[in-house]
DNA sequence: ACCTGAACACCGTTCAAGT
DNA sequence: ACCTGAACACCGTTCAAGT
C-alpha cells in the first residue's frame, strides 16, 4: 500500500533500516522457555514456537538461525536470571558467598529443569556464563586464593554445581514445579527398597543416605569439601 | 514349513519357549552404540538402528520397549566397561583408587562421547551404576570414612566426575576419537581471544588457564580439591 | 513370536513466491 | 524484510496382517 523506499537510504547508512517484524528475539525466546516450562524437555521445538505465534514454521527462521541457536538462547536467558550479587558482596565472608551464588543458580534451573539439561549438551560461552565466570573469579580472588588456584576453582565449583542440578533434574519429568524435596527423596528411597542386598551389600547399608542425594544438604555438602579442600591445596 | 506347536508345551511351564530372533538385544544395543560413535548424538534414532539391521523400524520394538529404553541399555552398557578393579585394591591408597577409577571412567566416556550427555539427561539406576556405587562405598569405607561422611562423599565424587565429563563432551561433536587434549586447549585458547578484556577484566587476566579446563589436570586437580575436603570433614 | 506393510502425527530445514 | 505455502527427508510409535 506504501512506497517502501520513501526514505530513500541505501546501504552507505551503517544503522538497520527499521523492520517491520511481527515478533522481537525475546518473545520468541520466552514462547519456547514457555514451552519447555509446560512440556518438559521433549516439548520445544521449532514447530512448535510457531504454533504458539501463531505463524508458520519457517517464519521462526527470521529470528533465529536454528533450533541450536534458540536452545543457546533460551540458556543464555534463563542463566542472566540469576542472582550474582552475593559474589561480590564485601560484607559476606567469600566461601559463604560461593555457596549463596550455587543456591541462587540451583534455585534458578530447578525453576526450569529442562533448561539445565539443556546446559550440559553445548558449550557454555555466551555472555551470561561470561558474567559468571567473571563474578566468580572475583570472589576466589577477594578469598585471596592465588592465580593458579582461582582458575582450577571457579571450574571446579561450576563442575559440582552444574552436574549436581543435572543429575538432580534427571530424575525429574522436566515439569515445574518439581515435587518438593521430601516427595521426591521419599520417591527414590521407595524405589531403592528393590536393591539386592546380597548383591550390593554397602549400598544396601545406605539406602536412607543415597535417597536424599537429590537434597539441597548434600549439595551443600558437596560444594562446602570442595570449597574446603580448595583452601587446603 | 513345520509345526510350531510340536514341543506341544504350555505356559504351566515358567521357562520362555525357545524363541527365533533374528538378533539378540545386544546386538541391537551395539549398534545403536555404533551409531552415536560414527555419527554423534543425533546418529540414534529407532529407525538407523532398524536400518543398519536391515529390518523395518517397528521391528526393534521386538528387543527394546522405547527408544528412551535403549539410549538406558546404551548407557549401561558403556558404564559396565569401566574398570572397577583399583576401587577394591587394598595395595593403592583410597583417595589414588578414586582417582585411578575417575581416570577410568573418564577415558570410556571420551571413548564415547554421546554417551556422557545421555548419562546426564536421565536416571542412573541400572545395575552397571549400582555395581559403581558399590564399589565406591568400598573404597571410601576402606579409606575410613565415617558412615555419614561416606555417603554424601560417594555421590560428591560422581556429580564432581560425571559433571566434568559431560561438560568437556558439551564442546565436542560427540565423534570419537576426540582430537587430542592439547589441539582442544588450543582452540579453546584461539576462540578466548574474542573475550571483551574491558567487560570481563578478570576472565581476561586467565584465558591460558580457561583454555586448560578441559584437561586431564583440571580434572584431577577438582577432583583432589573434593578428596581433601572429604577428608577434612 | 517375530516379522512386514502401512499409517499417524510429528520433526528441522530449504526453496520459491508473495507483499 | 518478512511472511506464506509447499516440499524434502526425516522422527517414534501403533495397528493389522502375515508366517
């Protein structure tokens, strides 16, 4: 109905002409952290993002560059989200502040499971995880750790910290909001009632501890030896 | 051709009826295996495996239950490989058995990469991870842990090792053999150049060190960081 | 009991065409 | 520039039928 080159600019101009898109990056980007959130793991895809938009499915193409790029992003978002600020924090003795940040982040995927998943099939080196990093490399320096020993330890807690909440997502259909911790520990000790004894003497000896491996104590727990033993070296 | 009724038995027997598979599930689950090592993680589906067989797709449902039932039998079938033997060696010490065993464990998850992101991405309850726990309970009791401490330390260990691997694999294309460790550090190093020095100052200060996380001796250094720790507790 | 053949309801991605 | 429409080459899983 209109001209579309009433402006008359060409290319010379470094600034993007403006567009006239349906949908902006992040709405498309909630739509499938929305999808994940309802559906679990198996319920993204690109098909289904433009379902919900309500557009065909390659116009979803507009906005990203494939399903790996939007899984990217959608970790990138749900990564940004958490709190760092207790790295940082003076006031707040730096081990402690470890520990607050690990909750934060575990707090943050356990939200959205599917997402944590997601995090552990690709690399981490988006700008979100690059604040991370950073804030942490602060902390381990702020507890005065030499140079060598801050790098081996911002690793090696975001190592445990990660792989305990994809290992405790794992057991989980990926739906928020879990079951609360008591139901889910009671579920995995009611299944470990079918362990042999004869074959799996020790473990047997320790069912009630291995049911509550997917508890906030023994994350805690976990992270607190390593912090400890990072000290030590 | 002949009667299939002729051994005239009835189910008041307990014992199957010897049956005419065109395979056994283990060879189903060896190629399977073989799939995800030619072709990375999106090399698995039902129908490769029926192909690679020469059958049709719903043939498989003869051996495995699901596709999330097979990708369980993968799993188990690379994690029964680990060795297991320096766990319950009396002649090395505790904590140079543990290391011994994760060095193991590692090594047959780069040997297939695929493999470690499934381990993550759901529930590790099959007899070959019982056989591990098991074991590890052996060891840390020989190491004299206490009860408590042994529980919470086992499960420690496999998120720290677990965790590790999954996140080195993450940057991989999943298709062994994965080039060697240092042209991994090396192009990690290459890609770190990009880092914004002014945003992330203290990222900056370490890119060598950064680049090394996906070495041999960041895995060992965390993993003995969490053995001390342990044992300070 | 185990296979074939056919079908259902999906995928990601690409291409050509419209506006 | 961004959308529609159509297509290609896939998925997991189910059902009915053969042997």
């Amino acid at each position: 109905m209109s001209e579309e080159k009433s402006t008359g600019r060409r290319a010379a101009t470094g600034a993007p002409r403006p567009t006239r898109r349906s949908f902006t990056e992040e709405q498309v980007v909630d739509t499938a952290l929305d999808l994940l959130d309802d559906g679990g793991p198996s319920a993204l895809s690109i098909r289904a993002v433009a379902g919900r938009l309500g557009v065909n499915p390659n116009a979803v193409y507009t906005y990203v560059a494939s399903r790996a790029d939007l899984e990217r992003a959608v970790i990138e978002r749900v990564l940004a989200a958490v709190p760092l600020g207790p790295l940082s924090d003076p006031g707040v003795e730096w081990t402690a502040a470890v520990i607050q940040f690990a909750l934060g982040l575990r707090d943050q995927l356990l939200a959205h499971p599917a997402v944590a998943t997601l995090m552990m099939s690709g690399p981490m080196d988006g700008v979100a995880a690059r604040d991370v990093g950073e804030a942490m490399f602060g902390c381990l320096a702020r507890g005065g750790l030499p140079a060598q020993t801050r790098a081996h330890g911002v690793y090696a807690v975001i190592v445990q910290v990660l792989g305990a909440v994809a290992l405790e997502v794992a057991e989980t259909d990926g739906k928020p909001p879990l079951p609360p911790e008591s139901e889910r520990i009671a579920q995995r000790r009611a299944a470990l009632d079918e362990v042999d004894a004869t074959r799996w003497p020790r473990t047997a000896a320790h069912l009630d501890e291995i049911a509550a491996w997917n508890s906030v104590d023994q994350f805690v727990w976990g992270l607190r030896a390593l912090l400890t033993g990072m000290t030590a070296a």
